[in-house]
C-alpha cells in the first residue's frame, strides 16, 4: 500500500509526496532529512492523503496532483472535485 500526501508547511506552502509508510516519512520530513523542500519550508502537518496498491499507481497520482494549481490543491483538500 502506497500513501500520495500533502504536507502543509509554516509559509503556508503545501509539498505533495509518496510512501509506502506516512508516520516515519513525516518524521523524516519534520527531522530536516525527508527531502530539500521541506528541509527548507519546514513542514507543519499532513493535511491529505490517498492510498494506492502499487508505486506505479501511487506515482501516476503524485503527478497528477502535483500539476495542480494551488487553489485546486485546496479544492482537493477539502473534498470538493479532483
């Protein structure tokens, strides 16, 4: 099982991402070794996750979501469309 996820940081950015377990991977985010971005934004909380069987299907997602603009990355947030 696979979790597509978005993390909310403290500038209020939103970082889209993969794994396969979300509790150690927003520890990695949160210790500054989970990837650049968040090394840098500081990642606050995870504000929405999908699951996927596979890493291909979980992949594909993560694109998807990531080609959004930010106000339809909220829209997706809170349940409406996407």
């Amino acid at each position: 099982m696979y979790f597509i996820y978005i993390i909310e940081c403290e500038d209020g950015s939103l970082y889209t991402g993969i794994t396969n377990d979300l509790k150690r991977r927003f520890s990695e985010h949160k210790k500054g070794i989970g990837g650049h971005y968040t090394a840098a934004h500081k990642p606050k909380r995870i504000i929405y996750t999908e699951k996927r069987k596979t890493r291909s299907e979980a992949l594909q997602r993560e694109a998807q979501i990531k080609k959004l603009r930010r106000a339809d990355k909220l829209q997706l947030i809170d349940g409406r469309n996407w």
